[in-house]
C-alpha cells in the first residue's frame, strides 16, 4: 500500500469512529437509559405520560415539550411503552445525523456527508445522556437537521409540498420548544434569503416565508389548543442578562461547548486527563467555529448558492443561539445543566467541519485525524461509565424502600421533586409518588411542586399513602408535624419513611 492509498483511507476515520462509537452506545446504552431516569427531570414527563388521568389542571415545566407528551401518550398503551420511551430519544439523534449525513452530501459529497454525520454522533458522555431521553430540549437539533435539510431542497420546484409538513412540524416543536427560533427557524430564514439573493430566484423567497408563516401558525395554534385544554406552563420567560454578567456568560457558554464536545472543564470530576482533554477542547471550539469560517469563506469566494446558504445556515445557528445563551439570564441560571440548551451546536459543528475538508486532500486528512481523536477519547468516557447519572441517596435504597411498600399495600405517596417520579419511574410503576416541597399556606405544611404533574394527583382518595423525606434533596427535607400520626416509620440511610392509614393530601394546600 503506497503513502498515498494511506491517507485516501485515513481519510474516512470519520466513519470507523461513527462505528465505534454506535457499537459502544448500543453496548452501554440500556444502562445508560436506566440510570438517567433517576433524573425527575427526565422521568417526570414520562410518569405524566403514563398517569394522564383525573381532572384539573396538567402543569408543565418550562418547555412544554407538547410533541414529546403526544407521542407518549399515543404510544402509552402498546407493550413495552417504557423501554421504548426510553430509546427513542437516540434513535432521532441517530436519525437526524444520517439526515444531516443525507444533506451535507447534497451539498459538498459522499465524504463531507460521511464526516458530518460521524461528527453529530461523536458527542461527549454528557450530551450523549441528554440525547437518551426525550426531556433535555432534544427535538430542538432534530428539527434543526429537518430546516437544514429542506433548505437544500429549496431550489426544486416540489419545494412548496415540502413546505406545508416542514412549517407545520417546525411550528409544533417550537411550541414544544422555543430554542428553536435561534437554533433553527431564524436561521432558516436568514439563510433562505441568501440563496433567494444568489440565484436571483423569488419564488425560493416565497416558499421560506410559505414555511415560515405555516410555522407560526403552527405553534400558535398547538399552544392555543393545549392551554384550552387545561394544561398550563410554567413561566420562564427570557430575560436580559445585565452587562456585568455577560463576560461570566461567554466563559460559560465556552465551557458548555467543550463540554458537549466531550471535554469537561465545567463539572467536578474533569475529564478526560489532560494534555488530551485540553487537545478535544481546542479540537471542540474550533468546530464550533467551523461553521461560521465556512460561511465568510463561501460567500467572500462567492461560492455554488446552495453551498452559500447551507453554510450560512448552520453558522446562524451557531451565532444566533450562542448570542441567546449569552445575553440571558437562563443560562446563567442553570449553570453546567445550561449544556443542553446549546445540542444544536452539535450538528451545526459537524457540518461546519465536513464543509471546510471537503475542498482538498490535506484538509479531509486533518479533518478526519480530529475527528478521531475526539471520537476515541468520547468512547472512552462513555465506557468508563462517565454518561451515567447518579442514584443519589433514594436511588440508592429503592429495591427495599420499594419492596417494603409493595408488602405494606401502600404503593401512593409523597416526596420531594428529587425523590417523586423518579422513583415511581424507576420501580416499574409499582409505587405512584407525587411531588411535594414544604411550605405554609391556609395552614398546611405541604403544597404541590407542579412540574410535569396533574392537579387531580392531590385531592384526597381512600386508602393509606406515604410520605418521603430525604434530607440530602431540597424541597422537603425535614419531616412536617403530621408525621406524629404516622402507623410506622422506616429509615433507608438518611432518607424516612412514614406510613399513614390515610391519605395525606389532607395536609396539601392546592393553593399553594
């Protein structure tokens, strides 16, 4: 084999490590998916999907996720409706990779497909977490990919059927989610307009406001429907962050793109060692960077248009939802959780890099190299157990804590927001756990914490409950006065156990 047939096949790296790292997600996935659903915040929203029955009001936490919960709740009857709950949230990232493979090939060729759909897969053990569930802001950089995707079919003359499914898609996930209007919609029409101007074509300007007015449509109308329907979000409104947090906020935004990447300079516990982690967090933020690079290059060189607008397209992406994470005060707010506000980075990067090795031989070589290097260092966390989320302490008792229910016939209770769904989750339904946080209103000591709940799970039924307090969360955790009426007490490390002949929800303040 001659130097030359050496690099032609180090060149296509970017595929070996896809494969590597999908057989290691295959492999370590199952573990992952049940681990992560000690998590409430992935779990609750399944546990809703689940127990959708009652009456009152249906409160959701911040992003209503409305395309997640119709999908649970049109699937909640088949057989296994768990476990595929809890594969479903990789299999669109899969999905939306080979759908980005599909575009950027359009675009720039077999090998520039190739590389960026390994390089939306080779994610840090973090965001391959978050891509295990359908909680974490997922249908952002799926829909994202579809935006992408269509914009490279904006020239054909079939584009105007496109547009109907694609606005009223993109609308119902940016009800789900309103990342997406930076992340996918704002730049889908920046960059329509740009191949509009390239190739002097207005009808290519008509269908990207066909699929933007039909977007808008869309999620005003699913968001009207739902709020009739009694389901009521929880207000998070963005704010302006003030001028003395905004260079906190770069330093922020860069450590969540590291860490996305698969270098962790933003939680205890940094990973992977050093001088390593220090190359994937360089290699990271460059392919961040890609995308808008590729995009000065193209439109200065005045480029093929389709290549123009698909590069302006994920560089807006980039720009766009990166001056968002910074100018809030969300962000700032969630501290390390913020990384998944930015998952649409992931692909925008990985189309970045394809876009700028395509050209040249040397540059698909260096190219296919980082990629690699990434890739071997993100499988390794991802062995190593780093995609993993702790059990905390009630995760760490739920066989016995839950075994002892099973044998009282107490299986409906009370918990704090970190030891409630989860644990209803994760014991197979077995126990059925409201949220609760501590508080003193019309003179009761409990209230709802309404996240993913339904107002009907606290009005008071016949029958015994528990209630749990833990310590080691917050919400509740020390034991209100009722507990002296308690039948038995039972203790699992920090966290107690009390066990009543009633229901406790007598002590539940709805107006709190």
């Amino acid at each position: 084999m001659t130097l030359v047939d050496v690099r032609r096949a180090v060149q296509w790296l970017p595929a070996l490590t896809a494969a590597a790292y999908l057989g290691a997600a295959a492999a370590i996935g199952p573990q992952i998916a049940r681990l992560v659903g000690w998590d409430t915040d992935v779990s609750s929203p399944l546990v809703l999907a689940d127990r959708l029955r009652g009456s009152g009001t249906v409160f959701l936490p911040h992003f209503s996720a409305w395309t997640s919960l119709w999908f649970e709740l049109a699937t909640r009857n088949l057989p296994g409706h768990g476990g595929l709950w809890e594969a479903s949230g990789y299999v669109f990232a899969v999905l939306g990779a080979a759908l980005l493979g599909w575009a950027t090939a359009r675009v720039a060729g077999r090998w520039a497909g190739v590389t960026a759909f390994a390089t939306a897969l080779v994610v840090g053990p973090r965001a391959l977490r978050s891509l295990f569930t359908l909680a974490y802001h997922v249908s952002t950089p799926f829909t994202a990919i579809v935006l992408a995707a269509f914009l490279v079919l904006l020239h054909r003359r079939y584009a105007w059927l496109l547009a109907v499914p694609v606005g009223i898609f993109a609308g119902l996930n940016v009800a789900s989610d309103p990342l997406l209007l930076p992340a996918g919609v704002a730049p889908f029409v920046f960059a329509g307009g740009v191949l509009a101007a390239a190739t002097r074509r207005a009808e290519i300007a008509l269908r990207t406001g066909l699929t933007l007015a039909l977007t808008i449509v869309a999620a005003l109308t699913s968001n009207a429907v739902m709020h009739s329907l009694g389901y009521h979000v929880a207000g998070a409104a963005a704010r302006a962050s003030p001028g003395h947090d905004l260079p906190g906020h770069v330093l922020l935004l860069g450590r969540m793109v590291a860490l996305l990447g698969g270098a962790n300079y933003a939680i205890p516990g940094g990973y992977p060692v050093e001088p390593l982690r220090a190359l994937v967090g360089l290699l990271v933020v460059f392919a961040a960077a890609a995308p808008t690079i590729a995009a000065v290059k193209y439109l200065t060189r005045r480029a093929e248009p389709l290549l123009q607008a698909y590069a302006c397209y994920w560089a807006a992406s980039t720009l766009i939802l990166g001056l968002a994470f910074v100018i809030t005060t969300n962000a700032g707010e969630l501290g390390p959780g913020s990384m998944n506000y930015i998952l649409a980075v992931a692909p925008a990067a990985a189309a970045g890099v394809a876009l700028l090795g395509f050209g040249s031989a040397r540059a698909r070589l260096l190219v296919a190299l980082g990629v690699a290097v990434v890739g071997a260092a993100n499988i390794g966390g991802v062995v190593q157990g780093r995609a993993g989320t702790p059990r905390g302490e009630i995760g760490t008792h739920e066989r016995p804590l839950v075994g002892l229910l099973v044998r009282k016939h107490v299986t409906r209770g009370y918990a704090s927001y970190w030891d409630a769904q989860n644990l209803s989750w994760q014991s197979g339904m077995r126990v059925f756990v409201a949220s609760v946080q501590a508080c003193d209103v019309a003179g009761k000591p409990l209230c709802p914490y309404r996240s993913s709940v339904i107002e009907s799970w606290y009005h008071e039924k016949p029958g015994p409950t528990f209630l749990i307090v833990d310590p080691t969360t917050g919400f509740l955790t020390t034991a209100p006065p009722f507990v002296s009426g308690a039948t038995a007490t039972y203790h699992f490390g920090k966290v107690t156990v009390y066990l009543f002949s009633y229901d406790v929800a007598r002590y539940i303040s709805l107006r709190g």
